[in-house]
C-alpha cells in the first residue's frame, strides 16, 4: 500500500456538509459509500426518505449495505435486524425484546438539487446549523445536464488543485476542452476570494474555440472571446466556462450569451489518501443546432478520466519520493490559495 | 492487508488433529497447504503412504511442493534433493555424503474415513496421543455423499458461527436450504454440551420442507416435522438436518425416517485471518425418485458459496471498524458456548 | 505485501554502472524504470542522445515518464515544464523566469554495444570514473543475437545463485538446455575468480547433446564434449556454453569450435526485493543448417521464465519462513563466492 509521507493525511474539515452522491444513485439497493474514512450506508425508502447509517449491523458486523430495504427501514442481511432511518434497531425477528443498545449511528442526509449532502460531526452531537448549498443550475430550464461519480486512488486536495488551476488543459486535454497550450499558459487570470472561498477567473479573449465547442455552438467568427470561472467552496467547486464569438459581448457579465458549460464538482474525501468525485456537466443547447448534451457531457467525462490517470499517476509518484520540496510556478496562485483554507480549517483557526 | 483490531488473533488450539483436506485430494501431485499458520506439502507415495511435510527444501528453501514425487520420497525441483516421508533427506545428486542436518519437519498426517487428519503440536516434540476422530457416515450404505474443499479470507471462528447458529437460513439461503424465515427464528432451540462438545438442537415441527427437501424427498403431508442436531468438536462440527412428514415419528431419535442431511464441516485455520473450510454432504436418495445425490451436493456447494459471501464481507467490515462492541441476541448461545471452548483451550486453562 | 526476515534488504553495491536496459527500447516515448530503488526516466532525443533524470517533476511531482520527448529535450505532460538531458528545466509556459531550483537530478548513462548502462552514485556528486563494460560480442560478425528484459519479484542476489550454478538444468530445464541431470550434478567443476570476478567452469565431456543443442547444430558423433563457463562481474554474468564432436578439440580453448551460445545477463536490483534481468542470447549459426537464431532465442526465454518462475517461488517461500538456516552443497561454491563479493561491496571493505 502506498504510504505518503510528506502530505498531512490526518484530517478533513468536520462539521460540514459534504457531497454523498446524487439523487438518482439511490434506486431500490442501499448503496455502500466510505466518506471521510466514515464507512456508510446509504438508502431510500420506497417512500422516498434518504438516510445514511453506519455500514455495520450492531449484532455481528455485517455491512448493512448487504441488507435490503423495507418499507419500516433496512433489514440486515444475516439475522433479519431491522433498522429505522434514524438507526434505530425496530425489530430482533424471534426475539421480543429489542436492547437498547441495539442501535447504529446515522448521519443527516439531505437532498437538494438532485444532490445528497451528508453531515459529518467532528462528534456525535455535531448537528447540522444550515441548510445544505443551493446548486439551481440543476433546475434552470436554460441548461440541461448529466454527470458521474468517480473514484480516485489520491487524496481530495490534488483534485483541488487541478480544479483551481485549468492551465493544464492545454497539455492534458487537447483533444476534448484544451487548444493551444501557450493560450491557456498565457491567460488573463485573476485570483481573489474572502473567508472560505477562492475565485480564480481566467480570461482568453480572441481565442480558438477548443474541439468540444466547435462540436457544440456554431460560433460565427473565425475567434472567440473564451471565460473561465472557477469557485471553490471548500465542498465542492463550480466552475463555470464558455465563449462567444469575438467582441460580442463583455466577458465578466453573468448574463453573458454564447457556449456555456457549467460543471459542478462535489469532492469529497474517501479516505486519507482517495477521494470521490461526483460530477455533472451543463450545458446551454442552441436551437439551430442538434441537441448536443450527451456530446458534451461524453466529452467531458473523457477530459475527466485524463485527469484521473494524470493525478493518480502523480500521487503514486508523491508517495515513492521522500519528503522532497516542490517548486512554485504562476499557476499555483489559486491551488495554494485553497490549500491555505483547508489547513486553517482543518486546524480551527478563526479566517484573518 | 486488512488488519483485525478487536479479535485474538495469535493462537489456535494445539496438539490436536485437525482436518487437512479429503483423500481424494492426493493424487500424483503434491498438494501446497498452510494449515495453522504452517505452509505444509502433502502428497502420497505411488504404493499409497500419505505425508506431510515442512513445504520448503532445506537447502535453497524452494517449496517442496514444487517437486515430484517419487516412489521413495519427494525430490526437490531445484537441484534434486530427495525427502523420504519423514522428512529425511535421502539423496543430495552428485554429492556421496548427506549432511545430519539435511532434513526438513514433518507432521503425523492420518487417513481415515476418507479425511485426512494433520497432528499440530505446540512443539516439535508433540506426537499423537489418540487416534484421529471417525466419521462413519462416509462408509455408511444407507447414505451417498460429495464435497469439496473452500478457501476463506475470514477467521476460522466465525464459520463457527455460522454453523452453530443456523437462525440465519431463512435470510441467508432462502434459495435452497432456508424457507421461512420467521420458522428459523422462532424455532424450539436447545444448547448443551459438555468438555469441548456443544449441541445444538433446532426442532422445526409442522412446517414447510424448503426447496431443496422438496426436490429430494416426495413427502406425504402438506407439512414435514424437521429436525437440526449441530455438534461442534473443536476441530470440525457434524450438523445432522432433515425431516419427515408430519407426525411420522419422534424427532430426536437417530433411527428416525424421512429425508437425511448428514454434513462434515471440518473448519482449520489456515492462518488467524483466513480459513480452510473442509465440507461433505451426505443424503439418503428416496428408493422412488431418480439419485438426487449431485442436486443436494450441488445445492449445499450454493448454499456455502453464499455463507462465504457472507462472512468474508462481515469480516471486512469488522476490520475496518475499530473495536466496538457487538450485541448478542438469542441466537448467539451456541456459538458463544463454542468461542468459549476455543478460548479456555487456547489459554491451556482445564475445563470446568 | 512480504517482507524479507533472513535477508540483508538495505544496500547494493554502488558507485559504479549497472545496467539500465537495452538500446532497441529507447524509441520515440519515455521509459520509466525504477533502478537499485530509484525511480529513473530514461529516454532518447531526436537526435540520438540518451539521457537519464529523476523520473519526477519537480513542480507537482507527475513522473516525467507521463510526458513527451521534443527536440530540446522532455515535456512534463500536466503543465508542460521542459527538461534537458542534464536534467534542468528549460522553460516554464507562462512564465519568464525559470527559478533556479527548477531542475531534476540526472544519471549518467552511455550506450555501449547497445547496453544502455547507468552510473548509480551514493551520493550526488559520484562521476564515472570509469567506461561502461563493453560487450563485443553484440558487434562479432560471427554471432546472431536477441533478447529482453524481464522482470523478477525476487532480490537479485537469488538471480545471481541460479546463473552461477547450472547444476539445477538437469531438473528446471529437462526440456531445452538442460539433459540428463545426474550429468550436471556430477560435472568437473572448477570455481576461481581474484576481486569482483568469479569465474565457474563446468565441464561435461562424452554426453548428450540437449534438445535445443540438436536442433541447432548437425552434431557428427553420437556424443558431445560440452563446456560451460560463467564469468560473474558483479553487474552482469557473461555465460559461454557449448559444444563440440567428442574429442575434437580442446574445451578450454577460447578459439574452440562447435556451437556455441554466449550470455549476457544484466542483472539489476529494482528494490531490495525484486529485480531487472537483461538478457541476450547470441549464438553461432551453423553455414549447412537455417538459421536457428530465432529458435534459440525462444527456447532461452522459455528457460528463463522456466528459472522466474522457480525464483518466485524459492523468494516467496523465503518471506514465509522465519530465519531458518539453510544448508550447503556442493553446487554451491560458485554463487557463495558471488555472494560474498557483494557482501565486500556493500560493506566497503578493500578486496583481499
């Protein structure tokens, strides 16, 4: 097993909202899912509440997940412990008194556009005090979208940083989101941010417009003014891009027309040293042209496994070396920025 | 490497047989086997002796059991050293003289009713002091049987659980064995026993025969009285199951009618984390219907598949959990009386 | 994942040139390989230079060997560093200045009668102070050759101990090289050697030629006198092995006739624990008979895995056992000579 040695493996942030997965993931199975070194069960009832438990039957330690799901709650595997939403053993079958002890831990599990977010408590009593993030993009009949839930054999920070530093297309994704690489190393970026949150927006103007959108968007100029905005919340990071053809409209604008691609970015920690990656893609199709939304988002889960063979390559790599010192280039601005937030809230400090 | 945080791993009960494997195993090839934490080559020789030695040459420590055998002994694939069946080194090729020291460890292996029997002492100097346990069932011509020879990555212990709780059929092995699952669990259970012997009887009367008691055995009555008689001996535990019709016959006597299912679960530590679990199934075929023999092999080798399953992925779980306490419900008894027997024996301690 | 108890793991000879493969696999992408524990890139530019670096970038540690080869030297494939052969970096897209730190260690490496060797220092400043071997035979008009690298998941010492006596051919290689093997084990062998070198040379005059000897050379006589000669230089192991019509020459003489087949075998720790062996086999074609360089070839790696296999087996064998004594025969003079130059190097101490 790989074994780092000069990256703090210790700790995530607690007392948050986290990503669990989506919605559509929780059919009529329970689904097991190891989220910050928590190993949980996820499920649905067949009306519809969501719940997450500790993925171990209190009796003789059965995932849970190897159960099935009933209408009262999720029934273990082996003996036929039945368990409520809330952990609670509500039924021993043979047995007329239920201990109890007889009972798993669970999480909050909360549903919002299309995406499960889980508490996970620095303790037991930690509750949540907000509402889960909005993400309306989810629900904006402008865009339509689809996505994915990946693994990584790498800590969650190196997806971070490949988030929050898109200088890499050029070289990693040439043939999908990328083009010319000396664009992309040369771009207008702005990095800035205030308590948890880094913004990074690159600006490419008079560009080439990249395979993916000259697939999708029928650009009426032989260049594009091209934008990159990325925001990252610590949870999760929207990144938002896209392009119009050349001076056709102010680049920082929100309400900005043209090619546009929305991502959302859950990243959330498996363990100390591999992460989940839950995905989507949206996407504004144009009404001249064919509805181009698989395309789109085919593409991207393309530019996506590049990045996971890219930065699994590169964490089995962090592993074999000793501590070794890594040198800083322009790009690192908005990566180190994100990293700083993680170690202050990991230690506790209060944001300067 | 999974690492088992809450369970006594170092020791096993010694200077006692345990199971090896089945004679049908050794053919003209030697047979590589870690039984108690000891790698051990098992072969036959061409006039029939059967041996068991340390599985590595001492010269360059290749294992033996890389080797041929030959009508003296087994010789080493490397350079040719050839062992006799105590582990003497018999020939060094192209050298007159044999060194004292040219010999490797052997370990008093018997045969008898068809298993083989391995002698694991505390020390080297540990010989048998009784004959190795009978099982006359596999010479017995009222009954027919088959077998075969399973791999878990999971304590010994807790196919000892498994056995000695059969509560679990109605969840676990619906398909062929189990039936109702409220039956097993409300089943009239008695736990006794005495030394190292633990009995349990599970009657089940007037109930519903299970899929495969129906294919086997042509029943009379809507309903079948059934009977489960599980003795656990340390080394193995022998389950006698089946049933006959309704009222047909008094259930605790062994000259009963009816449908027989007579099972040998030798379970031998391969290591503290993994398992050999040694298995036969015998039956009765019914003089009217065609030799269900294979079909209740066939169906019990399902029914195994599934508890291996089962209790590899409880003991994933219970090494990712760190030490946390289980609770026992009824069905616990006779495997608890079993962990108890093992434990008294590991620590040397005389039974009360 | 097995750890090594009876076997010193922690240090190789150093300070001198090992080898890191062949020419033929230098092409047009880089090649990673992990060589006496260093994780190493090793390529060719376009205009033929081959060169060596630290198989790490030294911005966000992605090995260098996920990047491409250009004119100017190699291209890091997540934010495109360039890198010359000498292992500094050359350009950073984006960014005017280079630090000064921007750079990765390099290697020596020297291509010599197509053996690529490197020079593995133990401490940064160690310089060659010496030429690479050379390997004529690789150039001799008179010699066909082939080869290939295989990798071992066994400590290169085991390597050396089967090359450095063929006694085991009789019973690992029955069906090409090997022959009768109370034949091998009973050949005039004769052990030598003064500083790094051994040399062991087995003679087996009057015997039968082996199934590759036959079908490569048209033998005139019912027997053979055969010859073996295994030279150890610490880095690699030249075998000259051969045959001629009995009685038709001097075996001793280097200017000999018959059929001869010549070894180079490159035998380069990976890790403690397994190991690179770079083999060709070259052999001289008989003018009456087709070429049957390719059949030779083959059934030398055939023999090869035949010997990884058996490695694999002895090393994985070694893990399992605690420290167990092994004994001594007489095949084993050659190797324990071997063994004992090594033990001389790693230890530093000045030859006797």
């Amino acid at each position: 097993m790989l074994q780092a040695t000069h990256h703090s493996l210790a700790a995530f942030p607690l007392d948050r909202w986290w990503v669990a997965g989506f919605s559509w993931e929780l059919k009529d199975k329970p689904l097991a899912r190891t989220l910050l070194s928590r190993a949980v069960v996820l499920y649905r009832t067949p009306d519809g509440v969501v719940a997450a438990l500790e993925d171990r039957c209190c009796h003789k330690e059965l995932p849970l997940s190897c159960g099935v799901i009933e209408a009262r709650g999720l029934r273990c595997g082996y003996h036929g412990l039945l368990f409520n939403t809330e952990g609670k053993c509500i039924e021993v079958p043979g047995q007329e008194r239920i201990p109890d002890r007889a009972r798993v831990p669970s999480y909050p599990l909360r549903e919002r556009d299309q995406i499960l977010w889980i508490w996970i408590g620095s303790n037991p009593d930690s509750q949540p005090d907000t509402e889960p993030p909005s993400y309306p993009v989810h629900n904006d009949p402008r865009y339509k979208f689809g996505g994915d839930s990946f693994h990584y054999d790498a800590p969650y920070q190196l997806i971070h940083d490949n988030l929050l530093d898109l200088s890499h297309l050029g070289y990693v994704h040439a043939k999908t989101i990328g083009g010319n690489p000396s664009l992309h190393m040369n771009a207008v970026v702005k990095v800035e941010g205030s308590g948890d949150h880094v913004r990074v927006v690159r600006l490419m103007p008079n560009s080439s417009p990249p395979p993916t959108y000259s697939a999708a968007w029928p650009f009426g100029t032989p260049g594009i003014d091209r934008w990159q905005e990325i925001d990252f919340k610590v949870s999760h990071v929207e990144i938002w891009t896209g392009a119009m053809d050349v001076g056709s409209g102010d680049l920082s604008d929100p309400k900005r027309e043209g090619f546009h691609m929305r991502g959302f970015h859950g990243v959330t920690p498996e363990t100390a040293t591999s992460a989940h990656y839950f995905w989507t893609i949206a996407t504004n199709p144009h009404p001249d042209k064919q509805d181009v939304t698989q395309l789109v988002v085919n593409q991207t889960a393309q530019t996506f496994e590049e990045d996971k063979v890219l930065i699994e390559n590169q964490w089995q790599n962090q592993c074999r070396f000793p501590v070794r010192a890594q040198i800083d280039i322009h790009v690192d601005a908005g990566p180190n920025r994100a990293r700083r937030v993680i170690e202050r809230l990991v230690s506790g400090a209060v944001p300067k």
